[in-house]
C-alpha cells in the first residue's frame, strides 16, 4: 500500500507516492525527485550537508521522515536563485571563497539563508559561527564562511552592493 503525500518544493507542488513510511526527506528529495543538491554525508544528523529549509526552518533531511512532512515547503539548495541571479547568499560564497571540495557547500548555504532568515547571523563572527556549528566542513574552510555570511547578511538587509530583497518568506 502506497501513501501518497504532497509537498511544495521549491515553490512546485509535488504529490509523491511512498511505498515505505521510513523513506527520509534526503532520500526522497535525491532519488524521487531528483534534486541531488542536497548531499547525503553522515546520514545520521551529524554533518549538516542535508540541510534543507522546511517551513523555513533548517532542517536536517536525514532525520526527517517524509511522510511527517506532507503539505509541507521545502527549500533546497537548487530552489534559492531567482530569475537567473543568484541568492545573496550564494554570491557572498563566492566571493569569500566559502569553499574548498564544495560538498557540504549546499547545507551551509541553506543553513547560511535560514540563519539569516531566523534573525540569528548579524555581523559578529562568533554568533555566526555558532549559528552554522551544525554544518561541518572537512576541508576548513569556516573563515570564508564566516565571512559570507555577515556580508549576505548585510545583501539581503539591503546593505551591499550584492543582489538585495531576500529577506521575505517565499525566498528562501
């Protein structure tokens, strides 16, 4: 017996239909809907490369069971540009050098946006990086992270040159 359930991902409703109750929200996000942005590193909710927003909380898709999750919005990493240009955050990534081997670069930009979306990043260093001590990188590339995001931070408040008007609920 198959339980279907619909979520809105990326701004595209999407009706899915389960044949297991214990499929995760990564698994089903990878394999049946072919988003493949989101990586699957630990699996056990350690390393934040999952990281997804789900009704605009971070949330690590590796814990998450699917069908807890119908009706649901999800955002992923491939859901944030608009209209060609890239998220403020994305654009700061970038230019801070936010990355080395890039693979837990989409959970840290997803966390990055919910972070700043959540009120909690400002431009103290410190708070950011407590904030984004969720998402691991292997490679230590956390001073450009850090870096990125005061300065999306500071875009997506409309204080910087960078792609500004994120800071409304449908954006992330």
């Amino acid at each position: 017996m198959s339980i279907p359930i619909t979520l809105t991902v990326n701004g595209i409703p999407r009706t899915v239909a389960l044949e297991d109750p214990r499929v995760t929200l990564l698994d089903l996000l990878r394999e049946r809907l072919d988003l493949t942005g989101s990586k699957k590193g630990c699996d056990r909710g350690q390393c934040g490369a999952c990281t997804v927003l789900l009704d605009g909380r971070r949330v690590n898709a590796c814990l998450a069971l699917a069908v807890s999750h119908d009706g649901a919005h999800v955002t992923t990493i491939e859901g944030l540009a608009r209209d060609g240009e890239l998220h403020p955050v994305q654009a700061a990534f970038i230019a801070h050098d936010g990355f080395q081997c890039g693979f837990c670069t989409p959970g840290q930009i997803v966390s990055a946006v919910g972070l700043i979306q959540e009120g909690q990043a400002g431009d103290d260093p410190e708070r950011i990086r407590e904030g984004m001590s969720g998402n691991l990188c292997r490679c230590g590339a956390y001073a450009g992270i850090t870096e990125a995001v005061a300065t999306a931070h500071a875009a997506m408040a409309g204080a910087s040159g960078l792609p500004g008007g994120y800071l409304r609920e449908d954006a992330a």
